[in-house]
C-alpha cells in the first residue's frame, strides 16, 4: 500500500514525515496545477498533525519514565 492511499492516523512517525518531505518537495517545485497542489498542502496539515500527535505522545512516554525512576 503506498503511503498516499494510508490514513495519516494508521502512519508512523517516519512514514509520515517522509511523505511530508515529498510532498514539499513538489510544491516548491510548482510544477503540479493549482487544485493538486491544494490537495497536497491539505494532505500535508493531516500529516503534520500526525507527526506532532506522535511526538507529543512520545514526550508524554518520557515524562512517564522519568517519573517512574524518580519513584525508585
């Protein structure tokens, strides 16, 4: 399954992010028209709350472990 046709929901951070990068990659080119790249920018914005929902999950995991070995 190719990324574009996953839910940004089901992505990793990785796989996300890398799609994100892609998808920049072709709009600062400009070569696609306007209605494909509004697609890409919107696609973009469900990825990037991807990429930060997953970050601030793994903060919150970190936050976890250092409570935990302050317990000890």
């Amino acid at each position: 399954m190719s990324n574009k046709s996953k839910k940004p929901e089901e992505m990793s951070f990785e796989e996300a992010a890398n799609e994100l990068d892609g998808i920049i990659a072709v709009i600062d080119r400009g070569e696609e028209d306007l209605e494909t790249m509004m697609a890409s920018h919107a696609r973009g914005q469900l990825l990037v709350k991807r990429c930060q929902s997953l970050l601030e999950q793994a903060e919150q995991q970190l936050k976890t472990v250092d409570v935990e070995e302050l317990d000890e």
